[in-house]
C-alpha cells in the first residue's frame, strides 16, 4: 500500500499532510510495507506525475493498493485521521504477501 502526496513547498496543507501521514503510517506499519511518497508540484518530476494523475489541487492525496490501483483520493483537504486509520487497519489484518 503507498500513499502518494502532491504538494508544493510554500502549502502548509501539503505539509501537514505528509507529516501527519508520515505519524499515523509509522505508528501503523511495524511488520507492513506501507509507503509514503511526496511529489513536489513545482518540479518537473513532481508536475509530470501531477499531470499524470489528473492532480488539480494541492494538497492531493491517493492511497494505491499493492497493485498500484487507487483506494482511495484527497484533494485540497487532508486525508481524515478515521479513514486513514481504517484503511492501515485493514493492511494489518492481510497476510503478508
């Protein structure tokens, strides 16, 4: 599972996204492999995959399963502390893989 969030550097939203993402994931993941990846709007690398995944406002946020298929999306808000914690609930209940 990865969450991936697009952001600029001078959004205090895109900030606390990542930091709260990076708590709620580290507190979470002892034994899973859950990822979080931070793409910066204002670089090239960072607007290539924005483009790529229609991203339209900052903060966005896209949970992808293992298999890279979207879970679940956040734009322009951070993603809520219950649904991210469902969702990191239920990676812990899977057999590793």
């Amino acid at each position: 599972m990865k969450f991936e969030v697009y952001g600029k550097s001078d959004c205090p939203k895109c900030k606390s996204t990542k930091d709260k993402l990076a708590n709620l994931i580290g507190k979470a993941a002892a034994e899973n492999e859950i990822r979080l990846a931070y793409h910066d709007l204002e670089t090239v690398e960072g607007m290539a995959e924005g483009a790529f995944n229609d991203v339209k406002d900052v903060p966005t946020t896209i949970l992808r399963s293992d298999a890279g298929e979207p879970m679940a999306r956040w734009e322009g808000t951070l993603p809520p502390s219950v649904e991210v914690k469902a969702f990191l609930a239920s990676a812990q209940s899977r057999p590793m893989q």
